[in-house]
C-alpha cells in the first residue's frame, strides 16, 4: 500500500447536511480552515488554507453533532472528489476537538 495520510488541525467553516447513500450509510461534508505557520528553506511563511472534508458512517453521525468553529484535529486520506472532478478531498477517518 502507498503512503496517504494527512494529518491537519483547524477549525469548522461549513458543515453540510447528514445526508445516507443509497446503502444507508451516513455521510457528511464539512471543510475546515486551516492557520499557520511553517518554516520552508529557512523562511517562515504563513500557512491559510480551507480544505474541503467528508466522512462516512458512524464518524459522520459524530461531526453533524459539531457546531461551527469548533477546532478539531483531523486524520484521513486524499482523493479526488470524484472521477469527473479532480477537486481535492480529505476523507476524514479520524476527528478529535482539540
């Protein structure tokens, strides 16, 4: 298996609605705003960012519980959003309030 793991904290900007595919599985996308600073050849630079996030199952059911601006620190993999759409996504395998 190749590396494919992002780990980003952050705080909730939008939130979507639980929604359930067709299996019945639950399903949430949020996108958390990223603010930092990160030392790149010797330089700092200030880091802002928004990154666009699903979950799925019981880790969904868990993050429509959170309300906006609620800081996290997530954990997951990327893909594409799908195969007509390169946009960037983070399937959130893990979340915890930080």
């Amino acid at each position: 298996m190749e590396c494919n793991r992002t780990i980003i904290c952050g705080k909730i900007v939008k939130l979507g609605v639980l929604r359930y595919t067709p299996a019945g599985v639950a399903v949430i996308e949020f996108t958390v705003s990223h603010v930092s600073r990160q030392k790149e050849a010797g330089l700092v630079r200030q880091i802002i960012l928004d990154i666009f996030a699903v979950a799925l199952g019981q880790l969904a059911l868990t993050i429509a519980k959170f309300k906006i601006d609620s800081r996290v620190k997530l954990t997951g993999f990327l893909n594409r959003k799908s195969h007509m759409n390169p946009q960037l996504v983070l399937h959130a395998e893990h979340i915890e309030l930080i």
